[in-house]
C-alpha cells in the first residue's frame, strides 16, 4: 500500500487539478491597525489579533473567550512565530502547527484551511455613482481585505458590460439567484454571494445573500464605509459557512468511505480535503479509493460537494435467493452498513 502511495503522489506534479475548492492563503496571518507602536498598544494589538484568528478558524464569536484559552490571550506570543509593523498596521504570523495544538485543546472546533471559493456580485451605489465591483479594480480592494481578514477564498466578476447590466439592485436582492448562475459558470466557484451596498446619511447598508449547495443564507449589514461594511458581511459569511465544514476535537464517528472515479489529481485534491478527519487511506482499486475516517456524515458529505463529489444511492437491503426446501430456514436479509459512504465523480 506504501508503494502504491508514494507512487501516486511522485506522479501528481503531471497533472493539473481541476476543482474549484481553494486553500485559504495567509490563514495564519493576521493584520491588526495600531495607534502606535508604544508596547501597550502592541500588546493589546497581538490579544485582538488571536481573537480574530480564532473567529476566522472557528466561526464562533465566543471561542476566544473560552476559560481554556486564558492563558493563552494573556500572552499571545507563544503562538506567534513573528510580527512586525507596516504603517500604522501591526502585521502578526501566527504558527499554524502551534496555534492549532492549542487551540484543539481548549476543545475548540476548527475549519480547515480548504474553504469553498465564494464569486461575489457586489453592487455599490454611492451618492455619486453606481458600479458592480470588478476585479482589479480599486473598489475591489476593501473587499479582497475583508475576504482575508475573514479567511475566505474570495473572487470577482470582471464587471464589464454585460455583467454591469445584470447586477440590478432587483436582481442581486432576489430570493433566487436567477440570471447570476449562469453568468457565475465562467468563474468556477463554489458559491455564490450578492450584495446590495448603498451609501446613505454617511453611512453603508447592504443586503446580501449566499448560495452554496443547497443552502441558503441571507442578511443584512452596516457600516460607517464600504470597507467596514465589507468586513461585516465576511464576518457573517464566514459564521454562516463555517458550522457545515468545522471539525471539533474527538467528534465525529468511525466511518468507512469509498470514491470511484479517482485520478491521481484527484487524489492529491481528496487527501487534502480529507486530512482534517485523520484520513487512512487503506485500498486502492482501478479509480476506487477507500478510506477510513473520523467524522460526522453531514461534514464529511459538505467537504467532499467542494470537489464535485456525488454520494452514490444506497443499496437496498437485498435477500438471498429461497431455498427449494420449504422447511428450510429463510434467507436472511443483506443490509448495507450504516457506517459506509459511497462517492463519485
């Protein structure tokens, strides 16, 4: 099996990987505005700091405040690997390997750094003009650092003409996203968020509304700018998305999983996405892969809808064939075990 492995993985740099999932960059990075550099300032900057990768990688506005990571806000720098000023903007690196032991022991559920990439219709209607955010543009940039400071893979319509006429006020407000899933095709992404942002006595509003799946969410937001509203509506996104992905310490259940289909760029893609649920490869067959993981069925059916995968029907119970001999005892039934998910692409 070892070989077999090792094998798999030497080949994989052949080949491109064609999902749409993304790894969140800089996830363990996190950029805090500072008044000054004065020791005290700097001290209360690296608490806030933890706080808000706590709420990043959990989705829980309470976990920092756990009595089990008291120690650890008292001094953050035991998770920090180094930290440094740019401006007036205190930029802090936290350790990944670190931060996450600590945390998982404070029992604190944690999200992976594989997240769903979210295409954003964002409309801004300001008191001087209205423009669908695209990327590349300076409009585009709160938004890309909102995205970051929340640890979402975030991306951007081009904006051009076509796009400009489709992202109505009506349209981005929708209850269905109606139009805006074709034109999302292009963008490969995995989910689907519109927003309305309209400036009005000095501040920002927006609604706004999420498609992943077969789920839907929606919400309002307000902030003293774009930027600050921007930063709202991730945070929401991010509690809103986080439960159905969030693996907490010793949850979960013993549970058998196949996957037909696979390449083997789509196995280096699947180990990632199966890596937070201690995944063990122990089969191979042709395109079938079966490991044994540790997870709950829901999180492990939501991680796996990143890649494409479809869960396969389940069997029905099935009965031998009867005996001929009347007096004989009858067949018993085969019924499927409750622990095993069947996948393919």
């Amino acid at each position: 099996m070892r070989l077999i492995v090792h094998a798999l993985l030497l080949c994989l740099t052949l080949f491109g990987l064609s999902v749409r999932a993304e790894t969140a960059h800089n996830l363990y990075q996190v950029r805090e505005p500072v008044a000054s550099q004065q020791p005290e300032e700097r001290n209360q900057a690296l608490v806030r700091a933890l706080d808000t990768l706590v709420l990043r990688l959990s989705g829980d506005a309470k976990a920092s405040q756990s009595p089990a990571l008291a120690s650890v806000r008292q001094d953050p720098q035991q998770l920090i690997s180094q930290y440094g000023y740019e401006g007036r903007t205190l930029v802090v690196d936290f350790d990944p390997v670190t931060t996450e032991r600590a945390l998982r022991q404070a029992g604190i559920a944690l999200w992976s750094a594989n997240r769903p990439t979210i295409l954003a219709w964002w409309l801004n209607r300001g008191t001087a003009s209205t423009s669908l955010v695209g990327d590349g543009q300076e409009a585009a940039v709160p938004l890309q650092e909102a995205a970051q400071n929340r640890g979402l893979p975030l991306r951007l319509p081009l904006a051009d003409l076509e796009e400009q006429l489709l992202a109505t006020p009506e349209q981005l407000t929708s209850a269905q996203p109606g139009a805006l899933t074709q034109a999302s095709e292009r963008y490969g992404a995995d989910a689907l968020l519109a927003v309305d942002a309209a400036e009005a006595d000095g501040k920002w509003q927006a609604q706004w509304r999420l498609w992943l799946g077969d789920s839907r969410e929606q919400g309002t937001a307000e902030g003293v700018d774009s930027a600050a509203v921007a930063d709202v509506v991730m945070l929401a996104v991010n509690q809103r998305l986080a439960p159905r992905f969030v693996v907490a310490p010793g949850a979960g259940q013993s549970l058998d999983l196949e996957v037909q289909g696979a390449t083997l760029a789509r196995y280096a893609e699947l180990s990632r996405l199966l890596e937070p649920f201690g995944a063990r490869l122990i089969r191979v067959e042709g395109d079938r892969l079966a490991y044994q993981v540790n997870a709950s069925p829901e999180q492990l059916r939501a991680q796996l809808a990143l890649v494409g995968l479809q869960e396969s029907p389940v069997e029905s119970p099935t009965a031998q064939a009867p005996s001929a001999d009347p007096q004989a005892t009858p067949a018993p039934l085969v019924v499927p075990r409750d622990n095993l998910l069947r996948f393919h692409w």
